[in-house]
C-alpha cells in the first residue's frame, strides 16, 4: 500500500505536498470502503440468492413480488429492517446486547482484507494470511456468547451456548484440513498459496490435485468449514423448530440483520478460503497472468476468482437446502470422532508424501515423465 | 511491514463505523413505542418465569476445555507447516511423535466417554468401578 501511494504522489503533482502517510491512509481508507461495498452487496444479493436457490430446489418460485422476478427483495428487506423499531428487552444485560453486533460483524468484515481477490488485488497481503483469518474469525463466536448471554432469554442462551460449542469444535478440522496448503507453499500469506498452485499444470496445479490426501483434505474442509458457519446440516444454533432461533431470538430491527449479513460474509470467507488453498485462487489455467498488462491481468484473475468463490457458495446453499438437520449428540460426534482424527492422520499423509516425493504432486510428476 | 497491519486497523475501525451508522440510521427512522409486555422476554407467549441466567449443562464446559488444548496444538503447527519443506525428515518426526501424544489424549477422552453428548449416570467412571 505504502508503494502504491509513493507512486501515486509522484504521478500527481497535485499531491506534492501533503505527508506521505495521509496519502496511504487515504488509500486504506478507500481501499476498505471498496472492499465494504462489495461485502455489503454480496451479502444482500447472497440472502436473495439464497431463497432463489431454496425455492427452486423446494419445487416453489421464492421471492418474486420487489421487481423483475424479485431481484430486488434484499433492497426491500434492508429498507424493513432499517425501518423496524429497535427493541432491547427490559431485562437484558444493555450493553452487551448492544456489543454483540459489533463483534460479529467486524469480525466477519476484518477478514476481507487478506482475501486474494486477484495477482495485485488485496487489500494487505499479511505474512500471516490464513492464522490471521482463523483469528478474526473467532470473534465471531464472542458476540454469539454475547448476544446469547445477554439477552436473558432462555432459548437464546441455549443457541448462545450451542453455536459456541459447535464453532469452537469445528474450528480445529477447519484449522488442521488448512494446513496441507500451507505445507505445499512453505508460507502463510494467501497470495504465495494461490502462486504456488500457478504454474502451466493447468487446474492440475491446484492443490486439490496435488496428491490424494489434499483431495481429501479439500472434502474434511468443506465439511467443517460448512460447520462453521452455521449452514443447514449443522444449523443446530438456530434451529428453528426448538429453539425459535437460537441466540438472535429477541433482536429486531437492524441489530437483527447484521448477524445474517455477518453468516453471509462468513459464507464468503469460507468459499474464498476454500478457493484459494485448494482451488487454485486466481491462477487462469495455462496461463501467466502476470504477462498481462497491469489491468487486464487484475481484471482477468478477480474474474476466475470470483467465479470460484460464487460456485463454492453455491455449492454451500446446496448442501444446505438438501440435508436435514443433525441432532446435538451426532454433531459433537461427527467433529471429535470423525473430522479431528481424520485431519489429524490426513495432515501426517500430506507431510510423508512431501517429504518421500520432495514436495511434487501426482500431476507434477506425470508431467516431468514426458519432458 | 507494520504499514500492512494499519489496513487491518482501518478494516476493523470501518465496520464499526458502518455498525454504527447503520444503527444510528435505524434510531432515525424508525418508530419507538415500548410497552412493558412488548419489552418482555419472549417465552412463546407466556409470562416470563424466573430469570434465564440458569445453570446450563457441564459438557458445554467440558467441551470448551477440550477445545482450548487442541486449538493451541493447531496454532503451534503452523509454523512447523512453513518451515517444514525445509527441515525436512526431523520435523517429521518431530511432529508425528506431538500428534501421536495428542491423539493418545483423544483416545482417553473418548475412553473415559467425555466425548459422548448424552451421558447418563452410570457412563461415568466412577459408577462403572463401582459395579
């Protein structure tokens, strides 16, 4: 960022005089404004697309009233929610109830700024990338406590404590069926993953073909990953049927509708994460996108990147619109008996295949047999 | 280097922002009338009995305990995952004996029957050397 502005200062002469640092300031400023437009409307399109892709699987239409064909149903409902009175109940804990939102959705939003979105295109490229995610996005169980705690209302404490119990077992195979991808690169920051899934393999760079214990792990992160963002085989926190809606029972208004739009940028989080570790990121198949002009290749890979981010969340309300709801016991079963011994074994196959091949994949290696 | 963690700062201060702005739009528009029934705890439309800040079962506790020593083992593999290409077969080994001692610790967890939701009386060890 600070290059880009020391750039920026010698290509304006307008800008010769003002301080380096109110110059790149500026830019962040900018940058996550922009990148905020895009969390917003991808969260209000998501919620459209979302009961779009529910009628259709439920054989009805959805929502079709606001618009042609209902397109703009998710305008409608942020002007309802904006509109609706804002109702804190006598008995709840204030402060906290009124914290909550904050938590989860800067913790949703705070980690947009290490998704790849293209070569040059990220908002920062931390050295940390995916530990940093893993933290931001444990926020997001902070103010599900919170909400659940503090609205004094039995069936939201119970969603409280069931949603934190379920994140927080879900994180460690989220957190483990990560690691094969960061083994491959040697690094942390998500843009020397995506680089080292380039390359001229084609989609046989990717990560998900680089051995069996990869594909593998790919299927053990999508499963946790669905687990943790509440979606339906594993919705138990919100669990319409027993308890009304878990830990988000007495919020209204607005207040109400930054938990969902923060569940729709998790979404994003998940599909992004998933895209770039196992997926290839922004990589065009048999192709540098880095031989491009500047712009074209930006253009270029936001493009492939988005359209994998978008299918995998497709792919995401799929599975939710398809599978009944397990039960407590089956989902603590299913992450302590399951995913945490199967990650576990997984991650030991990526490392001893690393280590016995030198670091090269299947694709890799039929590729040097014929020169 | 720490120019990159000012962009998480400004993330972080713009969502809270966009929070407020979005409430504050909300304490604009809309109408605000409470009444003592409406600022009541919902209980599906009976009078609220006792206050909900109750006893809540052990195995949340149980849970989150289990959860904080493997969390930690997640964050010490990281590392060991960046530099593993390079130190090669030592590291390995290094962390296949760390994820055995930690999968052993599973195995007693599952053994002792902590992992298990439903529990009742006579699953807990002590009942079970009673017999």
């Amino acid at each position: 960022m600070e290059a880009l502005a020391i750039s920026l200062v010698n290509a304006v002469p307008l800008l010769a005089g003002v301080p380096l640092w109110t110059v790149t300031l500026l830019l962040m400023v900018a940058v996550a404004a922009v990148i905020l437009v895009f969390a917003l409307t991808f969260e209000g399109v998501g919620s459209l697309v979302l009961r779009k892709v529910a009628g259709d699987i439920q054989a009805r239409i959805g929502p079709n009233r606001v618009g042609p064909n209902g397109m703009l149903q998710f305008l409608a409902d942020g002007v309802k929610l904006v509109l609706k009175e804002d109702i804190i109940p006598a008995n709840a804990d204030r402060l906290l109830f009124k914290l909550a939102p904050y938590f989860v959705f800067v913790g949703s939003f705070a980690a947009f700024v290490v998704v790849p979105f293209g070569v040059g295109l990220i908002a920062a490229d931390l050295n940390i990338g995916i530990y940093y995610v893993m933290a931001v996005t444990s926020l997001v169980v902070i103010g599900v406590l919170l909400a659940g705690w503090a609205s004094n209302n039995k069936w939201a404490l119970l969603g409280g404590m069931r949603a934190a119990a379920q994140i927080v077992s879900y994180e460690i195979p989220v957190g483990m069926a990560l690691i094969p991808a960061v083994l491959i690169a040697g690094s942390l920051s998500l843009q020397d993953i995506v680089r080292s899934q380039g390359g001229l393999l084609g989609i046989f760079g990717w990560n998900l073909f680089h051995n069996p214990f990869t594909f593998f792990s790919f299927f053990l992160y999508f499963t946790a990953a669905q687990a943790e963002t509440n979606q339906t085989p594993f919705d138990l926190p919100e669990a319409e049927s027993e308890l009304v809606s878990g830990y988000n029972v007495e919020y209204s208004g607005i207040r109400f509708g930054l938990f969902f739009l923060a569940e729709f940028g998790d979404m994003f989080i998940v599909a992004a994460l998933a895209t770039a570790c196992f997926l290839g990121g922004w990589n065009v198949p048999f192709f540098h996108v880095g031989t491009l002009p500047w712009i074209w290749g930006n253009l270029l890979s936001l493009g492939v990147f988005l359209t994998k981010a978008f299918a995998m969340v497709l792919i995401m309300m799929w599975v939710r619109w398809t599978l009944p709801r397990l039960r407590v016991d089956q989902l603590m079963r299913m992450s302590w008996k399951y995913l945490v011994p199967l990650t576990f074994v997984n991650l030991l196959g990526v490392s001893l295949w690393l280590l016995v091949f030198r670091g090269k994949g299947i694709p890799g290696m039929i590729a040097s047999l014929f020169g | 280097m720490l120019v990159e963690y000012a962009t998480v700062l400004v993330f972080i201060v713009l969502g809270a922002v966009t929070v407020a702005l979005m409430l504050g739009l909300q304490r604009w528009f809309a109408p605000s009338a409470p009444s003592a029934v409406k600022l009541s705890t919902y209980e599906c439309g009976e009078v609220p009995y006792g206050s909900s800040w109750v006893q809540f079962n052990i195995r949340f506790y149980v849970v989150a305990l289990i959860f904080i020593i493997f969390d930690v083992e997640v964050a010490l593999l990281y590392p060991w995952a960046v530099v593993f290409q390079r130190l090669g077969f030592l590291a390995f080994i290094e962390a296949f004996i760390f994820i055995v001692i930690l999968l052993a610790g599973l195995a007693y967890l599952w053994k002792e029957g902590d992992l298990e939701w439903v529990r009742t009386l006579q699953d807990t060890p002590a009942k079970k050397g009673a017999k």
